[in-house]
C-alpha cells in the first residue's frame, strides 16, 4: 500500500484516523461545531493525508487553527 489512492476510492482505515483525530482535537475547542464546517475540516485532512497515507499532526492542528 503506497498511501496513495485511485481517483474516487476511499481508505476506509485513514478515514477512520482522520475522524478519530478531528474528533480529539476540536472536542476541547468547540465541542458543538456546526456539522458543515466539521464536514470541510474532516475533508481538508483526508485529502492532505491521502498523498501520504498518514495524518500529518502539523497539518490537522494548523487546519483547526483556522476555523477557531
């Protein structure tokens, strides 16, 4: 497995990662964050971890960051 994925497809596994670690990051910032505005956040981290196959932590805390 390269991290790399097919145009379309989804890695159920980083998905599951990249869920969990949103989830522990605004849970203390802002627990009742407006679904669309999860949504955007959890899809910026997928695509970003998509290239490598792994959450970069840099990446997922200067994504919260922004919408704080």
């Amino acid at each position: 497995m390269t991290g790399r994925r097919t145009n379309g497809s989804i890695n159920d596994a980083l998905l599951q990662d990249v869920l969990t670690r949103v989830d522990e990051a605004i849970n203390g910032l802002k627990p009742n964050m407006a679904i669309e505005v999860k949504a955007r956040l959890i899809s910026l981290v997928y695509l970003t971890a998509s290239e490598s196959g792994r959450v970069d932590p840099e990446v997922l805390n200067k994504a919260v960051q922004l919408i704080s």
